[in-house]
C-alpha cells in the first residue's frame, strides 16, 4: 500500500494536472493506481444514474485506468452563491449548507468519517494512491477544519509533493511562506516542490533553488514547462471552465491530452526520486 499526496501553495497551481500526469506515468509502470480527492469544490461534475463527483476526479481515474466511483472524490461542493453549496456525499446529494454548518458541524465529523472510509477503501483495492490537495494547506482560517490537505497527508502516511505556479510570479515567495506557516509535523511530510508553467532559461532558477533548499532543507524535484493543455478546466477559476460531454470523440481528446502531459511530465520531473519516496 502506497500513497503520494500533491498539495499547492494556492488554488490553480497545478494539483490536478499533475495528479493527471502521476496517474498516467505510473499506471505505465505497471501499478494499479487510483486518484483520491477527498473534498472538491466545482459545479462541473461526471455523472451517472447512481452518482456524481467531480470531472477532475474522473479524468484523473481516465489517467489512471481505474474505474470511476464515489471513492475517487467522496464529498463534493457544489457552489450555491452566498455561501451557501449543495453537499454531495458518496456521490449522492446529501443537503443544501452554510458554510458554516459545513466547516463547524459537518468537516470535522460526518465529512472525516466519509473521506476516510473512502481512502481505506481504495488503499485495500490499489498498489498507488496519489491524493490531492485543495486550495493551500496554510488557509489560517479554514486550517482548523481542513480535511483536504494535511488531515489527509496523516491519514494516508502520504509524502507530500508542493506544487506552485510560477507564471503567476511570487513562486519563491509562496512557497517558503507556505513551509513557514504549516506546523512543524507537517513540513516534515513535504519532500519536495515543483515549479508548473515555466516559460524560459531553466538556469536562471538555480540559485533560487538553492535558495529554498537552504531556507526549507527540501529540494525542487521538477519544473514543468507551460504546455498547451485542452484538459477540461475543473472550475471556472481561468475563466475558460465549460460543460463536458462523455461520449467516445471527448474521451479520446482527453486520452491524447493526458498522453502528452503524461511525456511531458515523466521529462521534467524527477520520477525515481519520488519512486524512492513512496517506496
């Protein structure tokens, strides 16, 4: 049983592309791999007649070659306006809630139970669990009733990957400050970090990243160049999020897509490290 959790230093950073990538690179060596989200929050969801959970989760599956299933992304949000979502739990609608009720009532209780059971379940079924993260682990103020981020990470005995998104800038930055403010038992589960959207002269990072080494004893494990991706957007965060439609002409746009992230990643990034990691 073995698991790899990706966490980002802010939401868009790269998480569920690379979960996309990991999946792919990983089901071609020859594990059995499932991808694990515990809380997701978007409206563009994979459907059923028996249930629904987030499309990233079920392309992440696609990448993965498992079956799609609840387990994959056991609670989902799906945004109402004023704080307020529909909870879905095991891909059934559970309630319409607060905000409030959720973090307060629900995360810590009923919504941990859910996740873990779920986790469990695919780490019983599965060689390769590679969870991902929401948002930033360092939210201060949602930090208490995470369950998406390092609540998961200890559940699952993960070593925790940090991705950040360069092309928005501030990387550097981002990621020490996001090592600075987690606890001290949790940035020991951060063995690495990885750089997504680089655009440029790779040298010109290095004492950058000798900077971060020095300051957080953890090493850059990769830097993805910016690709061209036609990957569905999970959220309408990029403004380019749009409803999908599974039949066979999509499914196989995404196959080519995960194709060429899959090689494009497995280039960049320092895949026997966090093979020795997850060892």
């Amino acid at each position: 049983m073995k698991s790899l959790m990706i966490q980002g230093t802010s939401s868009g950073s790269g998480k569920t592309t690379l979960v996309v990538a990991l999946c792919r690179i990983f089901a071609d060596k020859g594990f059995s791999v499932a991808p694990f989200k515990s809380q997701n929050m978007s409206n563009y969801a994979y459907k059923t007649k028996d249930f629904e959970i987030s499309r990233a989760q079920a392309i992440q599956a696609i990448a993965a070659r498992c079956e799609i299933t609840p387990d994959l992304n056991p609670i989902l949000l799906k945004p109402l306006g004023n704080y307020y979502s529909n909870v879905y739990q095991n891909g059934k609608f559970f309630k319409k809630m607060h905000a409030t009720e959720y973090y307060q009532k629900f995360a810590l209780t009923k919504g941990i139970q859910v996740a873990t059971k779920s986790l469990k379940f695919l780490q019983k079924n599965y060689d390769l669990i590679i969870l991902e993260g929401a948002g930033s682990p360092t939210e201060i103020n949602l930090k208490k009733s995470d369950i998406a981020n390092m609540k998961m990470a200890e559940i699952s005995n993960s070593p925790v990957l940090l991705i950040t998104d360069i092309d928005r800038g501030g990387s550097f930055a981002s990621i020490v400050g996001t090592m600075s403010l987690l606890d001290k038992k949790h940035q020991k589960l951060i063995k690495g970090f990885v750089f997504n959207k680089f655009r440029g002269d790779i040298d010109i990072l290095k004492p950058g990243f000798e900077k971060i080494k020095e300051i957080t004893k953890c090493s850059v494990l990769g830097i993805i160049p910016m690709i061209d991706l036609n990957l569905p957007e999970e959220d309408s965060l990029s403004g380019k999020a749009k409803n999908l439609t599974w039949n066979k002409k999509n499914l196989d746009k995404i196959e080519n897509e995960i194709d060429k992230l899959s090689r494009l990643v497995n280039s960049n990034l320092n895949i026997r490290e966090i093979e020795r990691m997850i060892s």
